[in-house]
C-alpha cells in the first residue's frame, strides 16, 4: 500500500518517515520529495507499506496529527498512471518538458 503524507516539516528525512511509520508494520520503502534545483523537501513524502491492513492503521493514526510542529495529512496515495509526466499549457498538453539545472 502506497501512502501520501503531506504537511511534512522540510527538517523531517527518510529515516525519521521510516521510524514513524515503522510502529505500525513493515516499512518497505519511505521517501521524500526533494526539490530537484534546491535539493531540499518539498514538504510531502510518500511510504510503501506492504500489509494493507498495518498501512490503514497507520494513515488512521497518524492523519492530522502534529509532528515537529505541523498537523500532517495521511492518506492512500492517488495512482499516478493518468499525470505521466504531461500537463496542460493551454492546449495542448505539453508531454515530455524536463527542467534543466544550471
């Protein structure tokens, strides 16, 4: 099971998501979103819980909680397969832009 965890304070790192999440099951995979100019968290992040039923109990338990000072959202994480990389820009959607680093 895939979980979105929103909110997050941009001091919080990979390990601290997999200890948090670890009390309640068996974490395969924690990660957060960093910023590809700034290297720094884009304040979300996303755990990979093998056992639905440990992530369920975990996105109840930990939803609106505070941790290091912010309430943070937990939910499942949407599927992705319908963003591909592609947005819109007026129209058509421009598919395949990738931003360079300086």
């Amino acid at each position: 099971m895939n979980i979105y965890i929103g909110n997050l304070n941009t001091a919080i790192t990979d390990n601290d998501l997999n200890d948090l999440f670890s009390v309640y099951g068996q974490v395969q995979s924690a990660t957060i979103a960093i910023d590809g100019f700034t290297d720094q968290s884009r304040g979300f992040g996303y755990v990979n819980m093998p056992n639905e039923q440990e992530g369920l109990t975990a996105i109840e338990a930990l939803d609106a909680r505070e941790i290091q000072g912010l309430a943070v959202t937990v939910r499942v994480a949407e599927n992705k397969e319908g963003h591909k990389g592609s947005y819109k820009v007026g129209n058509p959607a421009v598919k395949g832009y990738q931003f360079r680093k300086n």
